[in-house]
C-alpha cells in the first residue's frame, strides 16, 4: 500500500472521529522556568515590543513561552502566543515520551506571509492554544536556522499530501516519526483537526504508530540516491533545456503559469548553454526571462532587487517578502547576461540589486541580513505600492507625469486600489516611441526613483529578519566578488571581503567547524552542508579577485571539512547535517542534489570541487569530482531540469570553466584575456602570471619536442578572424635536464592580437573563445602540455 493510499484511509479514520469537547487548560510550568521566562522578556530592554494582542493591565505580555529564549527572529514572533511554544530539542521530545502525547511540529520562517496568518488567526487564540497545550507538546522551528530538520518533515508531507509550503504543520509521535501533515489551515479546519486527531492518538494509538512508521520508512527511502553511479549520457543537458523550452512562456518569460518563481538554477545553465555551446534557444528563453521580471513587480522599480515570486504569470503581483539569496542569485544571472548580450538594462538592474544589499542589507561591520517581511502595517506590500496622489505629493509635476506614463500608475490602481510599479516596455522602447534618447531618459527614471526612495524610506518598513545565515552569506560574498572582477568595482571589491572577514571571524568555530547563525553579537546552531559548500564558493570567488592565496587555503578547509563531516561513505553524495543530534528517530537528511528555490548544497559542492581541482591540481579533488558527478548521473538522467546548477558545474569540469579568468600548471600559472575596441577591430590581451622558479616554453621554444606557446581561435568557431599574435621575446636559458639553451617566458606574459568579426555573418559568436596552448617547467620538471579556454565577451560601442 502506497503512503499516499494509507494517508487517504488515515484521513478517512479522521472524518469518522466525532470532535473532543474543548475544555480550557492552564500551562503548568515550574517556577524555576517560569522565572527564567520573565527573566529573559525584561532583559529585553524598554524597545522591545511583543508581537501579541494578549497583554495585562500594565502592559507586559499575557503569555511568555521558551521561545523568549530563542535568538530566531521567527520564534521570537511566537514567544508570547498562548501556545506553550518549546524550540526544537531533546527536552521537547523527552516530555512527550513522559507524558505519551503526540508533538505538533510548525515550521516557517519571519518573512513568511501565511505563517503570520496563521499566528494571527490560530495560535494567538486562547481556545486552539489550550488544545495545543493539553493533548500536544507543540514545537516552533525557523526552518532557515534547522534546513536539514524542515528537509525531514517536508518530505514526509509531500509524501503525506502531494504538496507542501510554509507554515508546515505536521503531527509526529513522541519519537519524532510524522503520520500526519499539511500547511497552513484556517481556525475552523485546525481546531477540528487538533479534536479529531487527539482523540485518534487516545482511541487508536497503535493505528497511528504504524502510520508513522511507514512514513518514516518512506522518508528514509526518498534519502537515499536511486541507482548506481555511472557515467553521466552526454546529451542530457541538452535534454534539459529542451524541457525547460516545453514549459517556457513565450510571451511573459518564465516557466509554467501562476505563481511563477525566477528559477534561478534553471537560468543558470541557460546562461552555460547560451555561451558555451551558442544556444541560441537557451538564449532567447534567458533573454526573454529577464527582459519581463525586470520589467515586472517582482522587481522593485523604485529601489532596487528582487521580490520573492509572483503571484500571477505577467511578473506582476509578487509576494512582496525579499530574500538574500534571491538577490544573489540574481544579480549573477543579470551581471553574466550584461556580460553576455551586452544589453545595458541587464547590468542595471545586476547593480541596482547589489546596491539595494548595500544600502539596506549589510551590517556596518560586514556580513548580510537574511530577509524582509511582506507585510508592513498589516498589509500585504503596503510598504511597496503607490496611489497617484503619492505620487503627485513625492515628484515635480514633469517627473510625476513620467513616473505614471512609465510605470503604469493609474487612479483604481491594480493592486487593491494602490499601484504596483512596473514598466508596460523597456526603457528602449520607451524612449523611441516618446522621442528622447536612452540616455537622458535614464536619467530622469534615475532622478525619479531616487526621489520616490526617499519618500518611501519615511514608511513604517516591513520586517527585518537580522540573521547572519553562513550559506546565505556566501552566495552574496559570490555575487559581489564576481561583480567587482567584471565590472572593476572597489565598493563591490570592500563588501565582499569585509562580509568574508566577518563570517570567518563569527561564524567559524574552529578549524573545518562552522556556525549557521550569527545574530545579536552571538553565532549559534551547527552549520549544515550547504553552508561549508556556499562558503567555499564564496572564497574561491575571493582567491579569483584578489590572487591572495589566504582565500585559497581557507576554500580548501572548507572543502575538508565537507567531505569529512557530511560525506556518505556508504551510498555517496552528501548528508545535509552532521552526525544525528539523537533528539528523534529520523534518519539522517540527505541533500538529493536536486535544486529547490536555491542550487543545493550538493550542486555546489561539485563547483568548489572541481573549481579547486582547476587551482591547486591535487588529484583528490579531480576523483571526487568525477565520483559525485557519477553518483548524482541516474537521478540527473530521469529528471535533469531538477539538476540546473549541478549541470553547469558538470560541463565546467568537462569543457572547462567559462570567463576571462583560468589557470594552469597545476592552478600555479593564471591566466587573464580582456578585449577592448581598437578603431574597427578588436585588440586582445591575455595576461600570463608565472610563478618564481617556473616558466613556459615560448612560442619558440628552440628544441623540437617542447611546446610552444600558442594563441588562437578554437577551429569550431565561425564568424572571427584572428590576426598575426605578438609574443613577448623569450628569455634563453639552460635547464637541468636540457643540455643546449631553451628559450622560455618567465614571470608576467603579456600577448596581443588584433580580431575583426564577420559582421555579415549571423553565427558571428557573442562570446570571443580562446585557446592558450602551453607547458609548463621549472629546473626540474616539465609538466604535461595543456590548452587552457577563455571566453572574452565582444565589446560594443
């Protein structure tokens, strides 16, 4: 029997329950706890402001729970709910087995719209809290803070009913095993389910343990990797894209209807294919993606990042909380398509993003907060939208008349009698129908949208979720190390190093030991795989902009510590966590590879490995690469759209990384090519740093079995043509191993070439591709001969 069939026949013994008469119940605790409790709320200083609607005639809070003493931002919002909130740990579970009550485990995050709904409607009511109390031992999690622990119990729902999300509520046995589970129910629905499933655990305990134990087996086999490694088909990430092309919106961008997510992974491995392999339909469907959310609600016009998704298929309407990672993730995907295609709004709204994470998601000492809130004031986006009278009250009355026409902005509104800021065309278009140049348009909108931020900037803001989150940090140090490289920015180059510095100064525990959370000057709660993976990027990143070798051997710890603390010897791929914390009988979460709203932990892992290989040489890393790539290749060939970043790191280590940066000789030798405009042709440098004690053969190396330094144009590209190369002259010199002299280059190499492009021609490539051909030696030793890729983008006027 499927666990799907046993949840229907389980949801059938619930129907035939009649509802328990509620009966009110009074929290027992003792008076050591209830002093620690009041303890804690006064230490909370005069600005602390309790999130409940129950409060006594002086003022203070009605209830005080232990989630008063949590530093989760999320459970601190419950800390004063009539529900007698435990955190999860053993003393939650061990009073559950004492007393045989089933636990109700709610899971959400402070930025989640629907779980202040149900706060609001359902745990701050006094009548549910008492059923919660008396027949449950109810437990809160921030599912940022526990990912591995909300990975667990949102496979079990998933199973249970198909669908998950958050607020997760679920019901496990005092031994931690989910029989029952869902999301978010209104007041009437919880309060039948809470009766009807209290009296099932008093009637037919025995039916819901075998419930539990056959989720539990279900959870336990959807951990585990399907298949046996092998080597990955060749053609699947072809396949990939051509499934993502069966669900791509033409018209809107994106993929499927409503809600629509920007699915960063997937456009990830748009942004490989478009440039490594010329796709042209990776890049109409990345393009096109881009083009509409840009122009969309989801990203905000006046200030600057993402939104979390969008409630409708037009990009419109989005659920207004902001994400860390969604900002880093997509001002990556922006800055490489700018890089790419060119196309100057790209890079906009790549820096406008980032700045955006300066202004208002940086601690002053380094380091980015976690998230912003939906609602402000009550309201769903209220901090957000605009009224036409706002906007006539903000702007001079010219820059109002554009910011309507522009934007969109109407007297009903389109979004409960308000405005959502979006653009009906690019500014291109814009500026042609309305006869202004691109330019001074730019200008204005700029002008106008500084103007609105202020105004906007004296609203009650939404939420603030404070945590310091290591993963989340490192996807933001990523984007703003490869946007200060690409875009030759100090301010971007100064976050990303200050945010490093931070993290590694809190957030590490010791050497290969890291924390997840830092928040209010303390670090807390063991990091998970995805953090040591996040943060080893993020360093490599850092090792690519500065050349220190620090970012480099702090990298490799975390890569150690990756491969010590999570690997699964036995079956492959990697545990989410750290041995079990013992607190329940689950197993031990692992990370399936496939990417969720973020590339997973596992997917990253293969880009730090492989991307370490490239650097140090060290054979370990090149194995291990090449054992998760096989581990992962059954999975990745059902169902490859699920694998997006894991592809892009899979074709980097196969074909090689792409960008204008590589190394060679074992990552001793880097290697950097820019091209700028020269009259009507292109002139290309690549710049070679050779370490002391080494050296490459010249182009003419003056013995006939060495080789030569060689640049050209790979014979498969189309629509370039490459003049004469000018090589430095070589140095001549007399090797150990070598009786007459060689002639070699030595320390920083530059060459140069001059590049036209076949204009005539439309498979003229957007992307320059180059092959340095080279052999490394020092005096004892010649390194095998290798041809390292770069991929320069075309410069336009």
């Amino acid at each position: 029997m499927s666990i799907r069939t046993t949840i229907i026949l389980f949801g059938l013994m619930l129907g035939l329950s009649s509802p328990a008469h509620c009966q009110t119940y009074r929290v027992e605790r003792p008076p050591q706890m209830e002093q620690k409790l009041k303890a804690a709320y006064l230490n909370k200083g005069i600005s602390y402001r309790p999130r409940t609607e129950h409060f006594n005639e002086d003022g203070s809070p009605r209830y005080i729970n232990r989630l008063i003493l949590e530093d989760s931002p999320y459970l601190l919002q419950h800390a004063h709910n009539p529900v007698d909130w435990y955190p999860w740990s053993e003393e939650a579970f061990a009073r559950a087995k004492r007393e045989n009550k089933p636990v109700f485990l709610s899971i959400g995050y402070s930025t989640c719209h629907w779980c202040h709904v149900m706060e609001k409607e359902s745990f701050e009511d006094p009548a549910i809290a008492a059923l919660l109390n008396e027949h449950f031992i109810p437990i809160k999690v921030d599912r940022e803070s526990h990912p591995d622990v909300d990975q667990v119990y949102m496979t079990a729902v998933m199973l249970l009913t198909g669908h998950g999300g958050w607020p997760m509520s679920s019901f496990l046995t005092p031994q931690g095993k989910p029989f029952y589970g869902g999301t978010y129910y209104t007041p009437p629905q919880f309060t039948s389910l809470l009766q009807q499933i209290a009296r099932l655990w008093r009637e037919r305990q025995n039916d819901v343990e075998k419930q539990a134990e056959q989720v539990a087996s279900a959870v336990e086999a959807s951990n585990s990797l399907a298949g046996e490694a092998k080597a990955l088909d060749s053609s699947v990430i072809g396949s990939a894209v051509d499934s993502m092309h069966s669900t791509f919106d033409e018209i809107q961008g994106g993929f499927g209807q409503a809600p629509k997510f920007p699915r960063e992974p997937w456009l990830y491995l748009l942004l490989d294919q478009a440039e490594r392999s010329a796709d042209r339909q990776a890049l109409q469907m990345l393009e096109t993606t881009l083009d509409h959310m840009a122009r969309g609600g989801i990203y905000d016009q006046v200030g600057g990042g993402f939104h979390r998704y969008s409630t409708d298929y037009e990009w419109l309407v989005p659920h207004f909380e902001k994400m860390l990672y969604n900002q880093a993730h997509l001002s990556r995907i922006y800055l490489s398509a700018w890089r790419l295609t060119g196309r100057e709004q790209f890079r906009r709204v790549a820096t406008r993003t980032l700045d955006y994470v300066l202004r208002e998601m940086t601690l002053p000492e380094g380091g980015f907060y976690s998230a912003t809130d939906a609602d402000s004031e009550g309201e769903e986006g209220l901090f957000f939208i605009w009224t036409r009278e706002q906007i006539a009250a903000a702007l001079a009355p010219q820059d109002a008349e554009m910011a309507n026409s522009l934007y969109g902005v109407t007297p009903q509104g389109n979004f409960e009698g308000r405005n959502i800021l979006h653009l009906n065309q690019d500014l291109e278009e814009y500026a042609e129908e309305h006869d202004l140049s691109i330019d001074s348009l730019r200008t204005q909108v700029d002008r106008i949208n500084k103007k609105l931020l202020q105004v906007r900037s004296r609203r009650p803001p939404p939420l603030r979720d404070d945590k310091i989150v290591t993963a989340w940090n490192g996807m933001m140090i990523t984007a703003f190390a490869q946007a200060a490289q690409i875009l030759e920015n100090p301010e971007y180059r100064t976050a990303a190093i200050k945010a490093a510095e931070f993290n590694w100064r809190h957030n590490r525990r010791g050497k290969g030991m890291l924390w997840r959370v830092h928040l209010d000057g303390e670090s807390s709660i063991p990091a998970t795989q995805e953090d040591y993976a996040y943060l080893a990027e993020a360093l490599l990143y850092l090792y690519d902009l500065t050349a220190e070798t620090k970012w480099l051997q702090r990298a490799e710890e975390m890569a150690h510590a990756l491969t010590d603390r999570f690997f699964d010897t036995d079956e492959g791929g990697f545990f989410m966590n750290e041995a079990q914390s013992g607190i329940t009988a689950m197993g031990r979460p692992k990370d399936e590879g496939s990417d969720n709203a973020m590339p997973s932990g596992s997917s990253v892992a293969i880009h730090v490995l492989q991307r370490l290989w490239q650097r140090t040489g060290k054979l370990d890393y090149r194995r291990q690469t090449d054992a998760l790539i096989a581990r992962f290749a059954p999975s990745i060939e059902r169902n490859p759209t699920s694998y997006g970043y894991l592809l892009t790191a899979t074709a980097s280590h196969l074909h090689g990384e792409l960008g204008g940066l590589a190394y060679a000789a074992q990552g001793g030798i880097r290697i950097e090519g820019a091209v700028a405009l020269s009259s009507n042709q292109l002139l290309l440098s690549v710049d070679i740093d050779i370490p002391d004690g080494w050296h490459i053969n010249s182009n003419q190396p003056m013995a006939r079995d060495l080789i030569a330094t060689r640049l050209k144009l790979p014979e498969r590209v189309q629509g370039w043509r490459m003049g004469p190369v000018t090589y430095p002259e070589g140095t001549r010199q007399v090797l150990a191993f070598q009786q007459q002299p060689l002639s070699v280059f030595s320390g920083k190499v530059r060459l140069q070439a001059l590049v036209s492009t076949e204009e005539s021609s439309p498979a003229a490539p957007l992307i320059l591709p180059l092959e340095i051909r080279l052999q490394a030696c020092n005096d004892q030793v010649c390194l095998a001969p290798e041809t390292v890729t770069l991929s320069l983008p075309r410069p336009r006027p």
